[in-house]
C-alpha cells in the first residue's frame, strides 16, 4: 500500500493546485463529497481518482 499512498498524495497535490484551479473551475465542476473508502476502491480497482459534478 506504501505506493499507492505516495501515488495518491502526488495525485491529490496535482488536483489541489492545478486541476481544481486552472480546469475544473473553468469547466465550473464541483467536486462530489464521496466516502474515502469508496474513493480509494474505484481508484484501485477502476482508476477513478476523483467524481465531479457537471
């Protein structure tokens, strides 16, 4: 699990400062409160990192 924690903090940084700001704020998503259980298992299993709304 030890990748998959630096993989996610590296992903959540990239979201935070660059996603959020520069893309999504102009496409204007929101970012969906999901269960970080929930969000961790798609991660894995489907390579879902966050849900958005449109």
């Amino acid at each position: 699990m030890t990748y998959y924690n630096e993989d996610r903090s590296f992903t959540n940084f990239v979201h935070r400062n660059l996603a959020l700001p520069i893309i999504y704020q102009k496409l204007d998503w929101v970012e969906q409160n999901t269960d970080p259980i929930y969000l961790q298992q798609i991660d894995i299993d489907n390579g879902i990192d966050y849900i958005m709304l449109d």
